[in-house]
C-alpha cells in the first residue's frame, strides 16, 4: 500500500493526449482530454501522482467529476491506500481516504501553538489560549496535546453549557480553572496569545485579535484564514503544521498533508481509527505512537505553504 498525491493541471500546462490529436479541429481538441483522456499517472522516484488534465477552477464540472472518480479509482488499482489532495480547489472524495492534514493539525494542537508561542519569544506557560468556536469533539481532541505549560485557557462558545463537561475534567485533572464566554466582545477574546479556530465560519474577529497573536484554523475555515493573513500581517496565522516524520528522511520536514499519509501508511492505530472521528478514539494513544515514530512539529503551514511565526514587536 502507497500514497499518491492528486492535482489539477498548473498555470501554463498543457493536458498530455496522443500525437495524432494534431490533426483533429480545435474544437475536438479542446474536448478530447475531457471525453478520453480526463487523467494521466505520473511516477517520479516513489511518489505516485495522478493529474486530472483540467484546471482548478473548470473540475467541478459534471464531465470532470467523472473524470476525477475515474482518477481515484486508477489509483485504488494501483494499490493506493491514502491520497494526499490539491492544496487549494475541490476534489471528489470517493473510493479512498484523503490526507488534509487536519487530522495531524488538531492532534498537535497544543504542541503547535506553544511551539508557535515561543517562536515569538513567549513563555508559554505565561500565555492565555482560547479555543473559539466549534463543539465538544473537537475541543477534546485539541486539548490531546494540552501538556503542563498551560496554566491559562478560556473557550468560546455560544453554547456555553456544551463546554462543562470539558471545564469540570480539565479542574478536577489538572487544577486548571477554564473560563467559558459567549460574547467576542469579552476581553479575553482580544487578550488571547493563541487562538485554536474551532468553527466560527460566519464570524469576521480580525479586528478583535490581540496584536502578534498566533491563530490556527482547525475548522478549515479558510476565507476567514486567508481574511486574516489579508489583513491581520501582525498575527501569525496557520492551518497546519511541518512534521519530523515517522521514516528516516534525515532532515527532510514533511507539510501536515505528506506526514498524515505516511502516519495512515506507518501507524496501524491511526489507520484504522481514520473513519472514527478523533473524540471517539484513544487520542492518547495515538498521539503517544505517532511521538513515539518521531512526529514532532517543526513548523507552520497554510495553503500547503510554509508560514513564518512573527518574533514578538
């Protein structure tokens, strides 16, 4: 069982099709690819990649959906377990499972962003986190990684009787008393050092957020990522990590979407809890194999690209 990465043609490529398409007129060469030859299957060292022979913005068509199935299901017959998607645009998701990252992200959460925290030069045992947004599953399977330098931690939720459950385990387990709020215009919202996006998707809070803060997008809420790193250039925004990964690739970093598939590939717990989600699973095993495999944070990304974390002004 391998991995394959899966992507839409790039600016300025041309879908590869049979010389003799030469002499067809331009129109039936412009629909050839979309009919006959909708894929192509490329092989460079051991990564396995499959290319849907259209551009990201044209693949949500019907003919291209039927393409893009067509692609996974080569794949599964080349003996593909886990597909690693585009960074940016939509694709299918049928026949196999799809390595985003987000999986990794929330997992690492804590470890993250105290890592991000003293990147900026922070203590972060001094620093207030916030988890905004989001429900009980996910906050549980964030605060896996929650270790002892947290000593301040508020959640924001318009629900606030879904979080006592978690407020009452984290004070009768660690001592640790969490604050629950439900209006943005409370001042810990606007003092948080590092925010952990749970949800939120119709909510613009750019303007609220502490100066140099640090936010990381659990939900995939990605206008309001890319909103913020728009306008927010003070905060140091994320939606996923660089990982030490599980193989011996000596110094070689992994963005969060490669290092999920080799974890499904490597960690037989992590792949069959994949269609589980992470609140019905021992997270603590889990996190405990993967470090145990050498998976450590080692950087920031957002977009499937590396983000820098803003040393404190």
């Amino acid at each position: 069982m391998e991995s394959a990465k899966i992507r839409f043609l790039e600016r300025g490529e041309l879908p590869e099709m049979p010389g003799w398409t030469k002499l067809l007129p331009s129109g039936w060469r412009i629909s050839y690819p979309e009919k006959h030859r909708p894929f192509r299957l490329e092989r460079n060292g051991e990564q396995l990649t499959g290319i849907l022979q259209t551009q990201r913005e044209t693949a949500m068509t019907a003919n291209w959906r039927r393409g893009a199935s067509a692609l996974l299901e080569a794949l599964e017959k080349e003996g593909v377990g886990i597909v690693i998607p585009p960074a940016e645009g939509e694709f299918p998701r049928e026949r196999l499972p799809f390595a985003e990252g987000r999986r990794l992200a929330t997992l690492f959460a804590f470890e993250g962003a105290a890592e991000a925290l003293k990147r900026q030069g922070k203590n972060p045992a001094e620093c207030t986190y916030l988890l905004a947004g989001g429900g009980k599953g996910i906050w549980k399977a964030a605060l896996s990684s929650m270790g002892n330098e947290v000593n301040r931690l508020a959640i924001f939720t318009q629900e606030p009787e879904t979080a006592e459950d978690i407020v009452r385990e984290l004070y009768l387990e660690r001592g640790l008393v969490a604050e629950v709020f439900s209006s943005p215009k409370n001042p810990v919202f606007s003092e948080a050092d590092a925010i952990l996006s749970c949800g939120m998707e119709q909510r613009s809070l750019e303007h609220i957020l502490k100066k140099g803060c640090f936010w990381l997008d659990l939900a995939g809420n990605r206008p309001m990522l890319r909103r913020l790193m728009q306008l927010r250039p003070d905060v140091s925004a994320a939606e996923g990590f660089f990982f030490h990964a599980a193989r011996d690739l000596g110094e070689k970093q992994l963005e969060g979407r490669f290092a999920e598939a080799e974890a499904f590939l490597y960690c037989s717990d992590f792949r069959q809890s994949w269609d589980f989600p992470l609140e019905e699973v021992e997270r603590d095993v889990l996190l405990f194999e993967l470090r145990e495999m050498g998976y450590a944070v080692s950087g920031f990304s957002a977009f499937g690209k590396r983000v820098k974390i803003r040393r404190k002004p």
